[in-house]
C-alpha cells in the first residue's frame, strides 16, 4: 500500500505520461532536491534508496545473513513494505512497523551495500519500483541510483545530479545534524559509492541523460536549475512533435 497524492495537476504534459528519472552519488542532494521538484510539478515521488534500507533493516531484524545471497533475495522478495508516494508525506513501514528514522542510522548506512549488490535482490526491487510508477500514471519523480539506466531507461527526463566531494560530505553532515563522526559520514559516502558503483554507474552520466552538477548552487538553486531542465526537455519534445 502507497500514499496516494491528494492533488493531481497537470502543470507538465498534460494527460500524457512525465517520468523525471534522477540519479547521483550520496550526499548530492537527490532526495530533498527530488521531492522539491515532485511537489512543484504536482507530481509522485519515489525514494527507492529508502526501499534498499528498508530491505537492510529486514533482513538484519529477522536475522538474515547478508553475505548469503538467496537469503537476501528471499527476503526482497517477502519485503511487506508500505512506502509513501506523495512529497508532502514521508514514511516508511516494515510490516507495520515505522521504520522512517530507523533506516537513516548508521548501522544500517554501514549494511545497505551489502543488500543493494545483491543482484537477485535488486532485480525484486526493480519490479517494485516500475510497478509503483505505473501505478502512478507515469506521473513521478524517481531518484536512486541506476534509475536512468535501468528502472526508467525511456523516462521522458533523465538526469544526473552530482557534486565534488566535499559538497557532498558537508550536506550529508548537516542532513544527520552532526551526529557522526567525520569516519561516519565518509563510510557513508565515498565508502558506500565505490561499493555501489559495482552493480551500477552513478557517477557518469549515460547518453541522452543531463548533468546538473550542484557544487555551487544552493538547495534553492538546484531545484531550480532541476526544474528548467525538465521544462526545457518537455518544451523541445513537443515542438519536435509539432
């Protein structure tokens, strides 16, 4: 079960189909940037980082070994999740159980890794996350990070997000209001990419997707730069039409 938008307005493609697919590395901003986006353009929203954390938290409740692949897997595939699909609500549930704050501690920061290159895993994620947009007429925001290259190839705007290093080890520290350690917050981030980035490219942007690097610009900025790519992709898709 999923949190229904409560307005729908097309502002963009009216009646037709507008999947914004964003990518990037940790600490770039996708989130809060991605749901800004999502909320001005009246659109869904899906955090599909937040469905591999839930995942982590699961297995490590329930005891799974997260070195066993088929465990991992099985558990993927017996996820009971409910994830919000609305910008202007956020949850996270695990059979029932609230799990928003919970799968943004680092013991579950340190595991992710582990589920997200799970390959059977990923592809039962995958399943999900496609279901979802469907779901939703087509009409969503999804950020992760092989969105563009595989959960949403065809979306009508893909995009990377990205930013240096240090931007992004600064904006993670001030999103966990400095409650870790500077080890913390690089395990978190460079630790956790090069791991990632295994299974999946995030880091370079793949033909037809846009790059918006964020380094310079803040929160306000970046939502806006965001926004006139989509209007700007949007616009020259309909007067190729035209």
């Amino acid at each position: 079960m999923t949190q229904e938008l409560i307005e729908s307005v097309d502002i963009l493609r009216p009646g037709k189909s507008l999947v914004v697919a964003i990518d990037g590395p940790s600490g770039s901003g996708k989130s809060s940037v991605s749901k800004e986006v999502a909320r001005r353009l009246k659109l869904a929203y899906l955090d599909t980082g937040a469905m591999y954390r839930a995942l982590t938290w699961f297995c490590l409740d329930s005891g799974t070994d997260l070195d066993d692949g088929a465990a991992v897997e099985a558990a993927a595939e017996n996820l009971p999740l409910e994830i919000s699909t609305s910008p202007l609500e956020e949850y996270v549930r695990v059979g029932g159980t609230d799990v928003t704050l919970a799968i943004r501690e680092p013991s579950i920061s340190a595991a992710v890794s582990a589920v997200a290159t799970t390959l059977g895993a990923r592809t039962e994620l995958i399943r999900r996350q496609r279901e979802l947009i469907e779901k939703h007429h087509r009409r969503m925001v999804v950020e992760g990070r092989d969105i563009t290259t595989v959960v949403a190839p065809h979306a009508e705007v893909r995009m990377l997000l990205t930013a240096s290093e240090e931007a992004r080890l600064r904006r993670r520290g001030i999103q966990l209001g400095g409650s870790q350690s500077a080890e913390q917050l690089a395990a978190q981030v460079t630790q956790r990419d090069a791991k990632d980035s295994t299974v999946v490219n995030f880091t370079r942007a793949a033909d037809g997707v846009v790059t918006l690097d964020s380094s310079e610009l803040d929160f306000a900025e970046t939502v806006d730069a965001a926004l006139s790519i989509v209007d700007g992709i949007v616009n020259h898709q309909a007067l190729n039409r035209d």
